[in-house]
C-alpha cells in the first residue's frame, strides 16, 4: 500500500472541480440561484457522477453547477480556502491545484483578473490554517476558443510569480493544440512550465503535438499514448511525464474499464507516471481510492505503488531543494 516514508502528492487536481455540493447547494441559496432541484440528496447526481458519463463532454457538465454559484470574489475565496482543507483532509503533503479563471468569472461577469487574486488568497488563508504545500497552475479553457484563452493567459500572467506552470485543458477533440501554439510561446517566454490535457478525448497525436509544439513536460492523462510506441520511447528519453487519473478515465469514457487502462503499461516501460484524481468532488473520489484502485483492479506491487509516489516528486513542479524538503519531512 501506499509507503508512508515518501510524500502523498497530488499533481492533477482541479480546484474549480473539487467544489463540495454543500457548498455549491448554500451559495446558490445565498447567492438567489435556482437549482434544478429543491432537495439537496436529489441535487448530488447534478454534481457529481455517479458511474460514468457519455464521453468527456458529458463529464465536464457536471462541474458547471460549482461555477454557477461564484457570484462574487468571497465566493472564490472560499472555495479555494476549501480545497486546501479538502487537500489536507485527504492526507496530502503537497498538491498542485489547477484552475481555469475565466470559467469560474464567466457565470456572473467577475474580472477574470480579481479571480486569479481571489484564488490565491483564499489558498495562502487555506495554507495558514492547515499543514500542507500547494503550488498553483493556471488553466487555459481550450473550450471558449482561441481569443477568450489569450484573455485568460493575459490574466494569469499577471501572477505569474505566483503560478508554477500553464495548462490547457477541455474540449480537446474539437479545440485542439494546433489552436494554441501562440498562447504557449508566451508561456514559455514567461517562465512558466507547460502541462497539457492530451490523449485523453484526442489520439497520440494530440500528445506528439502537445510536446513538440507546446513544450509540455508533463500530459494530463495521455492514455492514448499507449496506441505509439514511437511516442512512449520519446517520453522516456526525454522525461516527459504522464498525470494518469484512473476513475477519471474510467467515468470520461476514455477507457471502457479501470481493468484496460494502460498506467503498468507506461510505468514498466519507464516512462514517469504518477496517481492523481482530477476532480475530487465531481467524481466522489480522493487520493487513496486511486491507489486502492491501482491496487486492486489493476494489481499493482508495494514496489510499483512505490514508484508512482517517487515519480510524483521527481516531476512536480518544485525545486529540488522542496523536494528534498518533502522527502525529509516524511521521515522526520
Ligand atoms: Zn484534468
């Protein structure tokens, strides 16, 4: 099981996809906003689901009601202060929390900038409160077009120093990385690190682009890698990293069955992937299911269980003195 001598980590996780249905069901009734359904229990299915969904549209529609609720920039702080103890409660020693700013602005006008603000203060709140490191990485929405994402850049650049890198994440079939070349050389140019959502509703070409045109060191999800060997020999000689998310793959429909997803596959190829969960609140899951999942349906070792947590730290976005701190922490 999961080795307590290394840290617990989190490197895809959504903020704006881990926002509890208690807190979305209070803020629509402070904030005036009609529900779809009067009682809470009714409300759930709503929010979070409850198998698996369609295919990544369908999935993605579940985390439009936590939106739907920011109407001002307290809104945003808090559920951001939430994540941290959501984060902390899951027993997590460090996370990198993404978030797609214009998607949680959108619903009620907000500036995209002040959200950006918000969500970092109501994290550093969070950070005061509960023992835990946290990084953040700002979301282009590749589902709003190419111009609302140059807005969305142009905001989170200006924390820049408060962010570790840029991601690109949604409708990824019908918005691909073509789209955002641009968007990315501006990334690069700003310091930032570049993780993207490929392979996930998108083949390995959606990957080989997202490397070579995007300079992603790490691919959110990346399943369809498996489909190039080419590719995965690519990964490992250049250390690109895979975020797999095991139930979130299962409920986008990217994989038919926990049982056939290719995470043993890439990691005895050598190619560096780590456990995460993706949408925490959506999806009814946190960090130790995945590995109960890794575990159990696709029957992994203590040492391979192992590995997944090394590989977490040696592709985070930290330094290499936080990760040497990390690493001490837990065997202190
Ligand atoms: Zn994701």
């Amino acid at each position: 099981m999961i080795d307590d001598t290394l840290p617990l980590l989190d490197l895809h996780r959504h903020l704006d996809g881990n926002i509890r249905p208690a807190t979305i069901w209070q803020l629509a009734e402070r904030n005036a906003i009609t529900l779809p359904t009067a009682n809470f229990e009714e409300f759930i299915p709503y929010v979070q689901v409850q198998h698996s969904e369609a295919d990544l549209l369908a999935f993605l529609k579940k985390l439009d009601w936590g939106v739907a609720v920011l109407k001002n920039l307290d809104d945003v702080k808090r559920v951001a202060y939430e994540n941290v103890e959501d984060a902390f409660n899951a027993g997590l020693h460090y996370v990198e929390l993404r978030f797609s700013p214009y998607y949680m602005a959108m619903n009620h006008n907000l500036s995209i900038t002040d959200v950006v603000a918000a969500i970092i203060d109501g994290v550093q709140a969070g950070l005061k409160s509960f023992n835990i490191k946290i990084n953040l990485i700002g979301i282009l929405s590749r589902t709003f077009g190419v111009k609302q994402c140059q807005l969305e850049l142009e905001a989170l650049l200006t924390f820049k120093d408060q962010l570790v890198a840029i991601d690109l994440a949604g409708d990824e079939y019908n918005f691909p990385g073509e789209l955002f070349v641009e968007h990315f050389k501006q990334v690069r140019n700003a310091g930032l690190q570049v993780t993207v959502h490929a392979g996930e509703a998108g083949g390995a070409k959606s990957v080989w682009q997202a490397i070579t045109e995007l300079g992603a060191t790490r691919i959110g999800h990346g399943v369809a890698t498996i489909t190039d060997q080419q590719l995965m020999t690519h990964m490992v000689n250049n250390n690109i990293a895979i975020e797999s998310c095991l139930t979130s793959n299962f409920q986008t429909g990217t994989v038919n069955n926990i049982s056939q997803h290719p995470l043993k596959e890439f990691l005895n190829f050598g190619i560096k992937a780590c456990l995460n969960t993706d949408d925490p609140a959506v999806q009814g899951i946190e960090i130790k299911h995945e590995f109960e999942v890794a575990q159990k349906i696709l029957h992994f070792s203590d040492n391979e269980i192992k590995q997944l947590q090394k590989n977490a730290l040696a592709v985070s976005f930290l330094s290499n003195n936080d990760k040497a701190t990390l690493l001490s922490n837990q065997n202190t």
